[in-house]
C-alpha cells in the first residue's frame, strides 16, 4: 500500500490519512520588486538663485528632505556646479539664465519641463538688491528690478502651474521686509517686493485647489561685508536693538521655513516671517 494510505477492515475502504508532522511540506512565496518601483519616487524642486546663501540652504535642506532639486544660478555659475557635485545624483542639473530677460525665462522652464514634465516645488528666491536715491535712479532701473523681482517669479509660476497642478505642487516666494516697510534709498526694491507680497496671494487664489502659493519673508541673514558692520561697530549693534530675540538668524532658518510651507497642505497665501520678531516690533 502506497505512504499515506491504510486499509479500513470495517468499511473495506481505503483511507487516506494526512501525513506525519515530519513529513508536511511548508511552501514560502517570495516577490521581487524592482528597485524603482520598491523605492517612492523623489519630489522635484525648481530652486532659483540657489547656488550661494540662502538659496544653497534651501537647496541643501531640500535634498536631506529627500528632494532632486534644479539649482538655477545666473553669475555664481562656479558655486553652482561645485554644489551639484557635492549633490551627487540629487542635483537634476544645473541652469544657468538671467531671470530679467523673458526668453531666458522660457529657456529654463522649457529645460525642466523636457525631463518627464515632473516638479513638485518652485521656489523663487532670485533676486536682485539695488540701492540709490531716487533723485538719483533712472527709470530703467525701477524696470529691471521689477523684471527680476516681480515679473520673473510671476512668469515662472505662469509657465509652470500646470506642471505643478498635476503634482498638486506648490510655490514658495523669497520676499523680505522691505514689502512691508520701506527702506531709505530703495525704493525700486521695495516697491517690487510689496507686489511681490500681493502676488504669493493673488496667485494663491488663482492656482487653487490644485497649487498652493505661500511666501517666505527672511529679516537679516547675513551680515554686510562693509567694515561699518563689523563686530562690535555701532551699526551692527543698531540692527541688533531692532530684532526682539537679540541676533540676526541664519540661511538655515529660511530654509526650514521653506520645508514647512512645502509640506503643509492645508495653508496657502500666506508670507511667513522670519525675522526674529523684527517686523512685529516696528514702530516701537
């Protein structure tokens, strides 16, 4: 009689009987899954001016957040490249263009458009930082600070919603106080950083549900070269009696915002200081 079979005398049947403990036979399944479908696919980030200060520590802290960024830079092509090779393959590339020229503009958008059509974050922190008496400027000049400042980070955003809707994206603006309030001698400069104030709103309204639009506003993050602001000069300390926490903050600081406002999902068109208390104390 063949293992596992027994003769019943009683019923003159043949009986089947399970096998022994020793004897059972346990079957494992295993599934091997490809590495890029085991692993979740990167955000991608658009970070202009992000080659030097601020816009390095946003690139940086983008990164350790598990981000591929773009870094666009304009003359700091040099800190530019040395930073995407400390990226390694975090850095999507390198762009180069001048963010006051509309072509330029189109140039660069068209390039992070052709790889996959994929962004999930753009951060429009370029920006330009010219000074001089108003009797004194021209107004060619108040133009090409509102290219860079203003129009530049609506264009981008422009050209760029839809790709960032499909992701349900967003948008962060680098403002600063100036939008708030104005300083002596730079006028074309906060004139187009309160626009710049207005549009993270506007946009915040048009974009929605799909993008969300929000804004960062840094006080001082560094200081002057100038030997004026030295430490321990009068100037210095000046600037310190107006922020209430006692010290300037750091790149590190905005950066930590960025990522804040990037994943939140339930806030948009709204600017967040950041400025150690700075703007609260105004008028004090």
């Amino acid at each position: 009689m063949r293992s596992g079979l027994s003769f019943d005398k009683n019923s003159r049947r043949v009986r089947l009987d399970p096998p022994a403990a020793s004897a059972r036979r346990v079957v494992r399944y295993s599934v091997v899954v490809p590495a890029a479908l085991s692993q979740p696919k990167k955000r991608v980030a658009l970070v202009t001016g992000g080659a030097v200060r601020v816009g390095r520590a946003i690139v940086e802290h983008l990164v350790t957040a598990d981000y591929a960024v773009w870094v666009h830079c304009y003359r700091s092509v040099q800190a530019a490249h040395e930073l995407a090779v400390t990226l390694g393959d975090a850095c999507r590339g390198v762009i180069t263009a001048d963010l006051g020229d509309d072509e330029a503009r189109s140039r660069l958008c068209a390039q992070v458009l052709a790889d996959n059509g994929e962004l999930d974050l753009l951060v429009n922190n370029a920006a330009s930082f010219e000074a001089g008496p108003v009797q004194l400027r021209q107004d060619a000049d108040l133009r090409r600070v509102l290219e860079t400042n203003l129009v530049a980070p609506i264009g981008l955003a422009r050209r760029l919603a839809a790709t960032l809707a499909r992701r349900r994206g967003c948008i962060v603006n680098i403002n600063d106080a100036a939008g708030y309030h104005p300083w002596r001698e730079y006028l074309d400069h906060c004139t187009a950083k309160a626009g710049l104030l207005m549009a993270t709103r506007a946009l915040a309204l048009e974009l929605a549900p799909q993008v969300r639009v929000n804004g960062v506003a840094p006080g001082t993050v560094a200081w002057p070269t100038s030997p004026e602001y030295g430490p321990g000069s009068p100037r210095r300390a000046a600037v310190l009696r107006r922020i209430p926490l006692g010290q300037i903050g750091q790149p590190a600081d905005i950066a930590r915002a960025v990522l804040f406002l990037a994943d939140e999902p339930h806030i948009t068109g709204q600017t967040l200081p950041v400025d150690g208390g700075t703007l609260a104390a105004c008028g004090r």
